[in-house]
C-alpha cells in the first residue's frame, strides 16, 4: 500500500498525520507513508487544497482532516 500526505506542513497537515497514524495503529499496520510538501506533488495529484490524502495513486481527501475511523476503512478495504 502506498500512502502519501501532500502538504503536511500546515496545521492540518499535522493533524492528518496524527490521524493517519492513529488510524495505522488501529488497523495494527506496519505500513509507512510519505509526507510531501512540493509543487509538482500537487500539480501532479491535482490537488489544489493542502493536506491531500493520496493512497495507492488515488486521492483520498483534499483541503480537510478526515476522522479516524474513515481512514482506517480506507485501510481495511485496500
């Protein structure tokens, strides 16, 4: 699984990466992410509101914090 944060560095940034950890724990994954704070990481997503939760080249969320347990769904069915 391939999991990745566009725009971490924002308040809600960190607050996906809390929740996306969270969510990791809950699922008991071992699974990593990326965070990625560039231009070409949005252009190349489309993604035009920071953070962006992209897993497995699709993306997820953008421009909000979604909970924990949608997440963890997410990670369940993948």
């Amino acid at each position: 699984m391939n999991i990745k944060i566009i725009g971490y560095n924002c308040s809600n940034g960190i607050k996906l990466t809390k929740v996306l950890k969270r969510a990791l724990d809950d699922a008991d994954s071992l699974e990593s992410f990326e965070e990625l704070n560039d231009e070409n990481s949005k252009k190349k997503y489309g993604i035009k509101n920071v953070p962006g939760l992209v897993i497995n080249g699709e993306v997820i969320s953008e421009g909000k914090v979604p909970t924990v347990r949608e997440i963890y769904k997410l990670l369940i069915v993948e």
